[in-house]
C-alpha cells in the first residue's frame, strides 16, 4: 500500500531549484534510500515532505490525502516523522522527556501514558538513564533518543536524515539492525538519507538518486550503483 | 533535596505570609504587599519566557487591567469584585487579539513590539479625555474592604497566589514540555506536533490575564488610577530583574528574586536615598553577566556538581 507520494514536487529558492520536479513513493514496510551528492537537495526534499517548508509546486499525497500545504505540526499528528541532520535536542529536557514530547503533542497522550510509551520506546533502543540531561549524552545516545522522539509520533512514515553520520562502525551495525526491527514491527515506511553506501546497501529495499534536485534513478541498490548517471553525478563528468 | 523539607517550608512560609498582618506594623506590611506584586509580575513575565518570548510590555496589560477596574467602577457601575474579575477578562481578551497580531514575531521583533504597544495603550488612555480621565486619571470613591491594611494585603496575596498556581501549573503540565521544546527548537518542536502558535497564544493571554488582574488588585488598594502611575515603566523593569537575579525558567526563582530585591531595596532606601537606584543597577548588570540562569541557576549548578561528585 501507498503510504506517501509526491507528484511534481519543485521547490525554488530564489532561482536556485533545490528540488525539482520530483515524483515518487514509498510503500508500507518498505526502507528507502534517498541518495546523492552534497547539495543534491536530499534535506530540502524531507523539508518539503514533513512541512518544514512549502514547495513552490507539486504535490505531497499521504495515504491518499492531499497534504501539500500542511503545517508541519499537523503532518506530525498525522503520522509523517522525522530526524534531523543536525541533532536537534532539547537540551532543558531530560532524556525521557525528549521522547515524551512526540506522543504528549502528535498523539495527545497525558503525561503518564507518555512517560509509560517513552519508556518502552527508549527500551527498545537499548537506551538507559533516562532521567539523564541531554548534555550527557553521547553522539549515540543523542540520534537513538531522536530516533524515539520521532517513533513516539507513532508515524506510519518516518525520515532518518544521517542518523549514521558520527557514528563509528560497530554502533552504526547497531543501529542498522534496530532500525530494520522497528521498520519491520511497526510496518513503517521508512525514508533514509545516507551519505555511507555500506549502510544503504545493508538497510534499504529500494534507492532514489537525486542530482542539482532532479530524481535521476530509481531501483534496488546493486542496480542503481551501476547506472552511469548516477556513477558520473558521484565521480563527475571525468569518470 | 528532601522533597518532604521544600513542602514543609513551603507551607511555613505560606502560613507566614498569611499571618503576617497579625503581627506585622503598617510599614513592613506595606513594603511586603509591594514585594508580593512585583513577586506575581515576575512570575507571569517568567511563565512566557519560558517558551523564549522575552515580553516588555507588562506595564501595558497592568495598566489595561488598573483601568478596566477602575472604568468598570465608575462609567458602568460594577460592584467592587465584579470589577476586579472584570479586569483579566478584559486584559485577556485584549491579549488574545494583540496575540494574533504578534505572537509570528520572535526575539528582538517581539520584545520592541510589546514595549510599543504598552506605550501605546498609555497614550490612547492619555488622550480619551472624557472617558479615561485623561493625565488626571480617575479616582474611586474609596478603596476595597473598607480600606483595611490587612484586607487589602490579603486580597494582593490572593493575587500572587493565583500567579503562584499558574506557574506551578505550567511547571507540571504539558506547557512545561510545549514551551521548553519551543523554546530550544521550534523545528523539532513542529515535528513533534507542537501546534507553536497555540501554545504561545494560550501563554501570552493567561499570563496577561493575570497581568490585568494585578493591576485591578493595585487600583482596588489605592484607589486611582493615572496613566503614569499604572503603565510605570517600573512594572516592566522590576519584574524582569527580579526573575534574573533569582533565576528565570523556574517558580522558585522569581519568589527568591523578589524578597531578596525587594528587601535589600527597602533597606537601601532608607540608607542612600536616591543612591539606592544606582545600587540596584549594578546588581542587575552583575548578574547578568556572571550568572545568567540567576541564583537558582546557580544553586541547581552546584547541587548537580555536588550530585556528580557522589556518583
């Protein structure tokens, strides 16, 4: 089933076209990636689909409802998540109380049922202290405790925008296997940005390559690795 | 800390207050309905500051509330309770219309914002001659509860109980997570379905509301109103140093802030008169510079270090 979809999606920022024109779509329980270059507007994309910011046009559809103009917030309770790039703690909240924060306001749980939820989430995580300062925390702990800030949504669709950026290789194999499992538990679709091809091989069902905010490819991994368009965009044109 | 002692001397300085009259000569009883006011303005101003809004304009919703009381009184002939309620009714509502207005305004935009508009209700008030007063302003026939020292300090306890419980209210409900997320990142905030604009919407017009209330409470007790008097830039200024030195995004903070500068400002009164105003600069400055989070900020810091060292 169709989970999310856009149709055309083109967003400009004063001439410059960070996304252009971009359709796709991702299905329940699938893990896409979303790969490219530095600047290929991979951030702007997951910007445009949670509502950050508004295309300039195109079309955002979630489970068959238009939701191209939809605040940001309303896309949350509707059960569109996401991580960002650059970890975005609350740093004068403690560890639970981070998480909390996705089912007090997404989900509109009281405070014991969402201390209760952030709990188990934060075990499923393997995150533990959970009345630590985020000041605490080490680089793992911070993108794991955003990762079930994001999950306490309880979203149908959910964004990891470099959540294995800082990682060292045993705790990205880590995290790899804990995100397949909640994928898998939680039939989510998952959208993944990455800029270490290891870990989307590993992680992902199916790739999307953008370039200058154009989708170029499409496809399983080993194929698209192998698609000269997308060999040239990495390399350049010498390649 | 022993969670039981802070209820304990809570209770006792709550019985303190509460019996203070009974003890207490008209001059301290004086100077303590000043610290309680300026102990509720600090709260309220600290209560919207916890979602990052820095607001300068509490003297405009006090003196909005001072002169919807004293109005309510005298052109439409409200009973003196009827016109205290009618006082946060209509500071909130005037809040809920100016929210709509501002509240897309962050930082420096809305601090200069809320001054103007707090100067503006001043002059508007200046200037409706037949209706306000004008510059003379307006004066009641007399004050509440026959004008009883005690009554009148207990009603302005009533005031800050009200402050008190709001604050502690926004420390233990779903404010406390919706401001402190808006107030270190509006993004993830948003993200986690954070509607901003609501919470700030609904901060802004009870912590006005309250505002509005105070000032009623200060027409009721004094019994006029001018538009110097009630839009005093001092009702801006002292609560905001007061909610600094004792410590911002707290309750405990503000009530420590406020006898601690109301108390040594009575005291240097008396010792440099005039002087005591430069004193009272440069402990605002010094703490601003050497412990923003204010004495609260500070003492947190050394129990966690203390805590640190234990683990």
């Amino acid at each position: 089933m169709t989970k999310l979809k856009t149709e055309h999606l083109t967003r400009a920022f004063l001439g410059l076209v960070a996304v252009n024109d971009v359709s796709f779509s991702m299905d329940e329980g699938e893990i896409l990636g979303i790969i490219g270059p530095n600047g290929a507007g991979k951030t702007t994309f997951i910007n445009l689909v949670s509502g950050i910011i508004m295309p300039s046009s195109g079309r955002v559809e979630y489970k068959g409802r238009d939701v191209t103009y939809m605040p940001a917030h309303e896309r949350a309770r509707l059960g569109i998540a996401r991580t960002y790039q650059l970890i975005h703690p609350l740093e004068n909240l403690s560890l639970i109380e981070n998480v909390m924060v996705g089912s007090i306001f997404a989900r509109r749980h009281g405070l014991k049922t969402a201390r209760a939820k952030a709990a188990g989430l934060c075990e499923s995580l393997g995150l533990s202290g959970l009345d630590r300062d985020t000041s605490r925390l080490t680089i793992l702990e911070i993108k794991k405790m955003e990762i079930a800030r994001a999950l306490a949504n309880e979203p149908e669709v959910l964004f990891l925008d470099e959540v294995m950026a800082g990682l060292n290789a045993d705790e990205t194999r880590e995290l790899i296997a804990q995100v397949q499992t909640i994928a898998r538990e939680r039939k989510l679709a998952v959208g993944v940005v990455e800029h270490v091809m290891g870990v989307i091989k590993e992680l992902t069902h199916r790739v999307i390559v953008l370039e200058a905010g154009e989708l170029i490819a499409e496809g399983p991994y080993e194929q698209v690795s192998k698609n000269p368009r997308v060999i040239e965009a990495y390399l350049g044109g010498a390649a | 800390m022993n969670r039981n002692l802070l209820r304990a001397l809570a209770f006792a300085a709550g019985a303190l207050a509460v019996s203070l009259p009974a003890f207490a000569g008209a001059y301290p009883l004086q100077v303590a309905r000043n610290v309680i006011m300026y102990m509720a303005l600090a709260l309220t101003w600290d209560m919207l500051l916890r979602s990052g809004q820095i607001s300068f304009g509490i003297a405009g919703l006090f003196g909005l509330g001072a002169y919807a009381t004293a109005l309510g009184v005298l052109r439409a002939g409200m009973g003196d309770w009827l016109s205290l309620a009618f006082a946060p009714v209509f500071a909130g509502a005037a809040a809920l219309l100016i929210g709509f207005l501002i509240l897309r305004l962050r930082a420096m935009y809305f601090s200069i914002v809320t001054l103007a508009l707090a100067e503006i209700f001043r002059i508007v008030i200046h200037n409706l001659h037949d209706f306000t007063g004008g510059p003379e302003g307006v004066v009641l026939d007399g004050v509440m509860l026959g004008g009883s020292a005690a009554a009148l300090y207990w009603l302005t306890l009533g005031g800050l109980a009200v402050a008190l419980g709001a604050s502690w209210w926004f420390e233990k409900s779903k404010f406390h997570f919706a401001l402190t997320a808006i107030r270190n990142n509006e993004t993830a905030a948003r993200s986690s379905g954070v509607d901003i604009f609501r919470w700030l919407l609904a901060t802004f017009v009870i912590t006005s509301a309250i505002q509005g209330l105070l000032g009623g409470i200060y027409v009721q007790s004094y019994g006029f109103a001018t538009p110097d008097s009630v839009f005093d830039a001092n009702f801006t200024l002292l609560p905001l140093a007061i909610a600094l030195l004792g410590g911002i995004h707290s309750t405990i903070g503000p009530v420590f802030g406020a006898i601690l500068l109301g108390l040594s400002s009575e005291w240097l009164k008396l010792r440099l008169p005039y002087g005591h105003l430069v004193v009272y600069g440069v402990i605002i400055v010094v703490v601003i510079l050497f412990m923003p989070q204010g004495l609260y900020g500070l003492a947190r810091k050394g129990l966690r270090r203390a805590e640190g060292r234990a683990e």
